[in-house]
C-alpha cells in the first residue's frame, strides 16, 4: 500500500452552525497543509473516540500537528458549556495525546458563536 502522508489532524464539533466558519479557517490557516477531518459531538469531550481516530491518522498518514477545537454554546456540553470547562476538556485531551505521542504538536482553540477562533492557553 503507497504511504499517504498529511500534516495535521483536526477535530470540532459536528454542530452545523460552526461548519462554514471551520471551513473558511481551515481554508486560510491550512491552506498550505493537508489534514485529516474529525466531525464529532462535543469534539473531545469523548477522548476515547477521538484518540482512536488519532491513532489511525498518525499510524498512516504520520501527521505531525494536531489541532484540537471546541465551541461556544456546545449541545454535547449542554449547561455545562462554560469557556472554563472547554478550557479544562481541551487541555486533558492534550495531555493524554502528548503522552502517547509527545512528538506532536498540539494547538487549542475554542469557536465563538460569531465565528471568532481564541486560541486557548
Ligand atoms: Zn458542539
């Protein structure tokens, strides 16, 4: 089998309200990059499921990037949906991903409501 080889992977949320905005971000941002796509609810908030998909894109495609985004008003989240708490899921997520794979480079980065990307510290 030929080796396929992408520079990042990136998940976010399914929700249908964020996807014209992921995509004009990742349109300009990773313009000059070639990524794997994970849609799924609550984008982290279920590791298990993201790191499998991880775990697939690194074994064949050797990314090198990892780019991990949440959003305001999250229905997977519900009243939990709070800057804080997204803040605290996305710096886990990256913490047991550097622990599996402390090669890569992870970004955070949390999706206002009126298309705004923060990047997450
Ligand atoms: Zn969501």
């Amino acid at each position: 089998m030929t080796k396929h080889i992408a520079q990042a992977f990136v998940v976010a949320c399914m929700d249908f309200r964020f996807q014209k905005y992921l995509h004009e971000w990742l349109a300009t941002q990773m313009q000059d990059k070639t990524y794997d796509f994970v849609g799924y609810a609550g984008s982290t908030k279920s590791l298990d499921v993201i790191m499998s998909q991880l775990d697939i894109s690194k074994r064949l495609h050797e990314i090198k990037e990892v780019v991990l985004i949440h959003h305001e008003d999250c229905g997977a989240y519900g009243a939990e949906s709070t800057p804080e708490r997204h803040a605290t899921d996305l710096h886990k997520a990256k913490d047991v991903i550097l622990e599996k794979y402390p090669d890569l480079q992870v970004h955070l980065l949390y999706l206002h409501l009126d298309g705004t990307f923060e990047q997450v510290v």
